[in-house]
C-alpha cells in the first residue's frame, strides 16, 4: 500500500469580541397610564485570518498561496432607540410604540487593503439599499386587550 502525501493545507485563525448595552425608562402617569423608553447597544467586531499554503515537492517547503489566502476584519453596529405608551380605557388595554434602528456594517479585507461597507445614510436618501438601515428604521407597533378576553396585535 502506497503514501499518500498531502500538496496542500490550511491555517485558520478567528477572534470576536462583542459589546452589548441597554438603558430603560418608565414613567407612570397614573395606575393604569405608563410612558416606556430606552436605548439599545450592540457592537460586534470579528477578525479571521484565512491561510493557505501549498508543497513545494522540490524543496519540500510549505509556500503560502496568497491568491487563497485572506484576513479580514468585520464590524456590525446597532444604535436604537424606542418607545411606548399604554393605558388602560374601562377594560380596554391599548399599548402602541416605536422603534428606530442605525445599523452600521464594513468588511475591511486586510489582504487587499479593501473595504465593503454596508453603511447607513441619513434619512431622504434614495439610494434605497441604503435606505433600508438608515436612521430611522421606524417600527411601529400597537396591541389591544379587553381584559384577558381578547388580544389585537398590530406591527
């Protein structure tokens, strides 16, 4: 039975670091009458290091192929802000909000000195790929409940 030797192989390296955060707010105006808010963080950073590396059968080196290999670093952002407002009318519970949404993405390859960038742009871009994640991303929401009889939920 024959050697079988391996021409190739690879390497690869990753690291994520990820940051979270939240700030609430409440402010009842009565018993049944509430006013909420906050905001919300998210980070997240990756970096990957991608080698790849062939056999030189002469030398019997291993000589990295940098037209497969790659490292890269990529960033994902989220800034939102949101709110809501629920009463209590007779038996009837309303509760509606808000949410708007930044998000910000960039995939910076190393190896190419290139950038990808999935960015936010203001409000009234028309560049609607860009629009999609611009600031504000409104989502509304509203639910109404009439004392555990039944639900309504819009959004």
């Amino acid at each position: 039975m024959g050697a079988f030797l391996y021409d190739y192989k690879k390497n690869t390296t990753e690291s994520e670091k990820e940051w979270r955060g939240d700030l609430d707010f409440e402010h009842s105006f009565s018993e049944k009458s509430k006013l909420e808010g906050g905001f919300q963080l998210r980070m997240d950073r990756t970096n990957e290091d991608y080698r790849y590396y062939d056999h030189d059968s002469v030398s019997g080196d291993w000589v990295e192929d940098l037209t497969q290999s790659n490292k890269y670093d990529f960033s994902h952002d989220i800034y939102a802000l949101y709110g809501t407002y629920s009463t209590e009318i007779k038996k009837l519970g309303i509760k509606a909000g808000l949410r708007a949404e930044y998000t910000n993405r960039n995939l910076h390859q190393i190896t190419g000195n290139d950038d990808y960038p999935f960015p936010s742009s203001g409000p009234g871009s028309m560049d609607r790929q860009r629009l999609y994640r611009a600031w504000p991303q409104p989502g509304p929401d509203a639910f109404i409940d009439s004392q555990g009889q039944s639900n309504l939920e819009l959004g």
